[in-house]
C-alpha cells in the first residue's frame, strides 16, 4: 500500500468518526429536549396585577410616611415618592434570594 492509499483511508475514517460523532450528539440532545418538554411541570399563566393606587387598607398610614421619608433621605429628593402599595419581599424568595439583598444593601455606602 502506498503512502497516498493510506492519507485516504485515513481521510475516510475521520470523517466517518467525525459524522458519527455528531450525529450521537444531535440524537442526544434531541432526547434531552425531549425529557425537559415532558419532565417540566406546566404552570398556570399568571395573572396580571391588580394596579394599586393607594396603600394597602391593614397598612396604616404612618407606615407610608414613614418609608416615604425614608427613601427621600436616602434619596436625597426635596419630595418624598408617592408610596401606592406595600408589599414585603422576603417570605417567598428562597433563602439565597434574600441574602443577596442583604449583602447589596449592606455594601452600599451610606450618604
């Protein structure tokens, strides 16, 4: 066998590895596209919210004031913002969630 006979028939075979390679790949993500389609649990389509124009009635109104004030002095804005709703944002945000806040906001420095 000569040494052209052999680059081919290496030629060949890599480009047959190569193919065949590939097409393993595509057939597995195609089964993975698959399995995540039937695995994943369907959710009902959230509803829009409901727009809120004034605090909420079981909060008091001195508790809007008061972060109104708040965020001004933060701020630094002569006009407190118009606080419409309030709303905690810790009971259904997973742990790390709100650990992230917490170490965003206690590395802000403070005016």
């Amino acid at each position: 066998m000569d040494t052209w006979a052999k680059l081919e028939i290496g030629f060949v075979m890599t480009l047959l590895g190569m193919g065949i390679v590939f097409a393993v790949l595509v057939f597995l993500a195609a089964v993975l596209g698959l399995l995540e389609k039937a695995c994943t649990p369907r959710r009902p389509k959230a509803q829009p919210p409901a727009p809120a124009t004034a605090p909420a009635a079981g909060d008091p109104p001195a508790l809007a004031a008061v972060i109104a004030a708040a965020i001004a002095a933060f701020t630094g804005e002569s006009a407190p913002p118009a606080i419409r709703s309030i709303r905690r944002a810790g009971e259904e945000l997973p742990a790390w969630s709100r650990m992230s806040r917490q170490e965003q906001l206690a590395s802000r420095k403070i005016r």
